[in-house]
C-alpha cells in the first residue's frame, strides 16, 4: 500500500510564485526526489509521493508551509491504496492509490483536506476528524503557521528551542502553537498513524 497526495494552490495569483512555489518544492523534497516522488504542474497543482503512515503529517506540514504566506492555501487530497505502475514521473504512474486521490480530489467541494481509501469506515471516521480539524487549520495566521511547520520538522525540539531557532520568545511559541490548535492535531497524527497500519 502506498498514499498519494493531490494538491492545488488556492488562490495562487494572489501571492508571487517566486515565494511560496520555492518554500513546497523544499517541502516537498523532504519525502524525495522530483519527478519520481513528487512534481509540480500546470503552475499550481502537486503530486505526492509518501507512505501511508507519512501521508497526514505531510499534508499538514505542507499546509503549515503554505499558510506562511498570506491570501493563500491548499487543497489537498489523499488517495490510499495501491501504485500498480510505476514511471519516471509520480504524475504518469497508475494504481488505486492515484484514482483515490483524483477521485477524493474532485469531489472536494468546501473541504482543503480529505482522504480516501478502499476502507470506507476508516474515511468516515478520518474525514469527520479532518473537517472539524479544518475549522482551526484553514484559519491558520502566517505566525501560527511558521511555529507549527517549525515544530512538524523538528519534533525533538522543546519550545524552548523551537524559540530559539525562529528568533521568537517561549511564550510567543506556546500562544502559536495553542492558537493553531497544535495539541490536538498532534493527536489526530498519531490517531491516524495507529489505524492506518490495520487497513
């Protein structure tokens, strides 16, 4: 089993490319090599790469990445399942994995962040969790957004240190990740990470 993310930029012409498109390739880059684990294409849209365990986490820190920037978000759809073929390019390969996510993709109507998999219990439960997630994340402030990436790609760091790094006091760090709601999606993560392994 693998996990497939299709994403697109909302409102991308509000934002210079120039800015947020460098900051998602170098997300993106933390889980592989382009074309083969992931590309950019047609300007605003991505495809991901991950395993099935990772596939959360990721979209949430590519959230994070992008909320950095003002007047933009995501999209984002994750689609589990099987890669029955394999290319050069994530875009061209083929399996379950990539038809759950276009198909998740385009029935995307007001959600930024949905999944689906052959296991419709496991996408109830989980999309339930991601809509009431949705409420805190898609009003992410470009602050909030900075110190929750920050604490996504460092989790063995301490607030402290979090702090440290991005030049920021202790509690301006705990009101960010307090207001992002970061407690509580840490526990949606590891919720998702312990289920996912009994599909």
């Amino acid at each position: 089993m693998t996990s497939i993310l299709t994403g697109d930029i909302i409102n991308s012409r509000e934002s210079a490319p120039n800015e947020w498109l460098t900051a998602l390739k170098d997300t993106l880059s933390t889980y592989g090599k382009q074309p083969v684990a992931w590309e950019i294409y047609r300007g605003d849209s991505f495809q991901l790469e991950v395993a099935p365990g990772q596939a959360l986490e990721a979209a949430t820190l590519i959230k994070a990445t992008i909320k950095t920037f003002k007047a933009i978000d995501v999209r984002i759809a994750i689609g589990l399942g099987e890669k029955t073929y394999t290319s050069d390019k994530i875009t061209e390969s083929n399996g379950s994995a990539f038809i759950n996510s276009g198909e998740c993709f385009e029935s995307m109507k007001n959600s930024t962040l949905a999944l689906k998999s052959e296991h419709e219990d496991f996408d109830t439960t989980l999309n339930l969790m991601l809509e009431l997630a949705q409420l805190t994340m898609n009003s992410w402030s470009p602050t909030s957004s900075k110190i929750i990436k920050a604490s996504l790609n460092n989790p063995e760091l301490n607030q402290k240190q979090i702090a440290k790094l991005l030049g920021k006091s202790q509690s301006n760090i705990s009101e960010g990740l307090k207001r992002g709601g970061f407690d509580e999606i840490s526990k949606m993560l590891t919720y998702y990470k312990t289920q996912v392994k009994t599909l």
